[in-house]
C-alpha cells in the first residue's frame, strides 16, 4: 500500500542520517520492490536524492560497486534531461565520477568527469536558446531551467558550483595520474568558477552536500601538486590559505587538512611539526570515521614519519593498522593499497625481515600496474623498497638495477632536483661503495649535496 511504501522511504531516510547504510539500504530494497517500477512522477526527485544519499554512504565505506548500483536507479529515475537542480544527469554522473575515484579507478573517472562537464555544456546551450527564443503570444522569453536565462545574468547558482565540483573532481582523478599540468589547470578553472559573481569575503560560505568547502579542496588540489613536484613554498602558501578557512568542527575535512600539512613538515624534514599535524588529524576524527579511508591514509602518513625517525617497532604497528582498514574500505587493488605496500616492505627492510620487505614491495608493484602506465612516478616507490631488500641481501646487481629504475622514473616526472631523489641516490652510493666504484659513488655524493651537478 501506498502508506506502507512511504514508510520505507521515511525508514530509509532516517537510517541515513543516523549513518546506519545497512539499514537504509534495507528499506530502500523493500521500496524498490515494492513501486517495482513505476516510480511516481512526485517521487522521482526525492527518491534519486535519497540513492545518493545512501550511495555515498556505501561508497565511503568501501561498498563501491553497490554505491554505483544505487547512482544507477537513480538515473533511471531522472531521465535523460541535463538541468540545474541537485536530481539531474550532470549530477549523478558526477557522483559516479567521484565513487570511481575513490575507487582507485582512475580512468573510468576521467571519463565520467568529462561527461558531466559535457552535460553542463549542453544545458548552457538549451538554456540559452530558450532564453533568446522569440516572444510568442502572451509567452515570456525565461529559460524553462530557471529565471532569469544566462543572458539576463550570470550563472553563478548552483550549476556554477556543481561544474567547480566537476572541475575539482577531474583535477584530482588527473593528479592521480600524474599529469600535474593538466590537473593545475582544473584548479584554475575551478577556481574562477566557484568564484564567478561571488564576493571573495563569502567564498569560504561555498559548499558541497555534507558541508565540504569548495575552496578549501581547490588549495588543497594546488598544493598536493606542488608538494609531489618539491615545490615546497608554494605548497605551504596554498596549505596556510586553507586553513584559515576550517575548524576541527568540520571533522574529515580538518582531518584532511592536517594531514596533508603534516605531509609538507615531513617532506621538509620538520618532524616535530608532521607529529602535531598527525595528532590535530586523529583529534579530528571521529567514531564513525575510524574505520574510513581517511583513518586509513593518517595511519599510513604516521607509519612513514616513524620510518623516517627511525621509530621502526611504531612504524610497524602504524602500518599494520593502515593495512587492515585499507582491507576494509578500499579494497585489494586500490592504488592507495601500493603506497602501503612500499612504506610496510622499507620498514621490514630496516627491521631485518627481508623476506616480508621482498613480498610488500613485489605486491606494490604488481597493484601498480592494474591501475598505471609503467611510466607513473609512482612505480619509484615500490622499485626503491626492492632495492633497499636486494641491499640488505648483498645482492648488489639488483639493488643498482632497482634503484636506477626508481631514480629514472622519479627524474623523468618530478625533475632533476627534486628533493626526494635523495633517498634513492643514498641507496645508489650505497650499492657503489659495496662494489669498489668509489669514483661513480663520489659523484653521485657531489649530486646530492649539489642538486645542480644533475
């Protein structure tokens, strides 16, 4: 019955903001099979927000394929028109854009992202034709989306925001994948879109569904870029801007936040600031995100603070933890589950386990390339964990083979300079003084303390 149906979805949307997904998902499977299919006109707009809504749920916990189920339904349900509010095309393609990402999948994302962005370009266009239409009759000329038409006056409305949520997403999906320029550039433009028509004292006052400031994640965007480039100035300005603009009351965000700048300390070798970082981030993080992705990357940020203090029995434990909720919430294959790798197989090389360090970083990089070209930046990592194992074994040939790829593929995206090719021409030097080539080994040394000698 009618009563019975509206119950489920009033069931369905309290589980949601109690955050029970189970539950929600529950009611909204008894719902479905009970409209089987034929969903009232009336309800279309409000069931597709509540499939987001749950799908988002799922989608942070791990759940992706069922959270992209979800964003499905819920385009069947809006139907194939572009359009402005928060149940239309653009939007949940967008979503399914942002579970891929998450996902770890990174090209199907690009893709997605794309589209969105191409569906808003069609609405602008449908928008405007509407809008310098002729007068027929007694008809006014407003566009059918909303009044007044782009002609009239800007459109710095929600669309606006929704494509700066696009552009962030793609900014993001492309860092990723290590095309920092192009990732830059969605920042820009990002930028100038959220800000179009908005004075700059009520940019921080832009946001996304759950509270997430838009222009927090654009600095945040342009500063991981700069710090993945050793472009530390740069990246502090970006960070600082940002955090004007948060408090620990916004949980995950500030979390984020904190540690992203604890990052930049560490990169800088200013430990003592990474651990207040960590620390602000772990405050910040409630119950209901311990088990979630963010939860995930602050134990792995704290394992390699560890590693790099020479902490190895906490960086063991911090790692271990990572790996667990990596298990839980991003899945086998998840690039993410890489870097974790590489960090665990270091700290097993340091602690003397070197057939555990062997496995860790074999696992790097076999996950590497599901998701990546052979030529990512990011394969440096598992290479360099290999070649501190083959070291410590005395199996020197493979440590400089290890170690020459690790240095090429960092030389070839970040530079010559880059300041964390340190680490893997100290292993180079290593390997060269084990075999007698003082002089190779001295010039590499001079390369170190002289950046330029490159």
């Amino acid at each position: 019955s009618p009563e019975v149906l509206l119950n489920c979805y009033s069931l369905a949307t309290v589980s949601s903001m109690l955050h029970d997904r189970e539950q929600a998902d529950t009611y909204l499977r008894r719902l479905l099979d009970g409209l089987e299919g034929r969903v009232p006109a009336s309800w279309r707009a409000q069931l597709a927000w509540l499939l987001r809504r749950v799908a988002q749920q799922h989608s942070h916990a791990g759940r992706h394929a069922r959270a992209i189920e979800l964003c499905e339904t819920a385009l069947e349900l809006v139907g194939p028109a572009p359009g402005a509010d928060d149940t239309t095309v653009r939007s949940i393609v967008d979503d399914i854009a942002w579970i891929h990402h998450h996902a770890g999948e990174y090209a199907c994302a690009e893709r997605l992202f794309r589209e969105a962005l191409s569906i808003h370009e069609q609405f602008r266009d449908a928008a405007i034709e509407a809008a310098t239409a002729p007068l027929r009759g007694s008809s006014n000329a407003a566009s059918p989306y909303r009044v007044p038409g782009p002609q009239s006056q800007p459109t710095t409305g929600g669309l606006d925001r929704a494509v700066a949520f696009s552009l962030l997403g793609l900014g993001w999906t492309l860092f990723e994948r290590a095309r920092f320029d192009e990732a830059r550039s969605c920042f820009e433009r990002a930028k100038v879109v959220a800000n179009v028509g908005t004075a700059a004292s009520s940019v921080a006052a832009v946001t996304a569904p759950g509270g997430t400031r838009l222009d927090v994640e654009i600095l945040r965007g342009a500063a991981a870029i700069e710090v993945t480039l050793g472009e530390y100035e740069r990246a502090a300005a970006s960070y600082d801007a940002a955090w004007t603009l948060v408090d620990p009351s916004m949980g995950t965000q500030y979390a984020a936040l904190c540690i992203d700048r604890g990052w930049l300390a560490r990169s800088r070798g200013d430990y003592e600031a990474a651990d207040a970082a960590y620390a602000a981030a772990a405050a910040a993080i409630d119950g209901a995100e311990k088990a979630s992705a963010i939860a995930c990357a602050l134990h792995e940020s704290i394992a390699e603070l560890r590693r790099r203090q020479g902490r190895l029995r906490d960086a063991a434990r911090e790692i271990q933890r990572a790996a667990g909720l990596a298990a839980e919430c991003l899945g086998p294959e998840h690039p993410r589950v890489a870097s974790i790798e590489a960090v665990a197989s270091r700290i097993h090389s340091a602690r003397g386990d070197l057939g555990e360090a062997e496995r860790a970083a074999r696992q790097c990089l076999t996950i590497l390339r599901v998701s990546f070209a052979a030529d990512h930046p990011r394969f440096a990592e598992g290479w360099l964990a290999l070649g501190e194992m083959h070291l410590q074994r005395s199996q020197f040939g493979a440590a400089h083979e290890a170690f020459s790829t690790a240095l090429a593929l960092r030389e070839q995206t970040l530079g010559a300079r880059h300041p964390e090719l340190g680490e893997v021409i100290d292993g180079l030097v290593a390997v060269l003084r084990a075999t007698s080539r003082e002089a190779e080994a001295e010039a590499l040394e001079q390369r170190r303390v002289d950046p330029a000698a490159a």
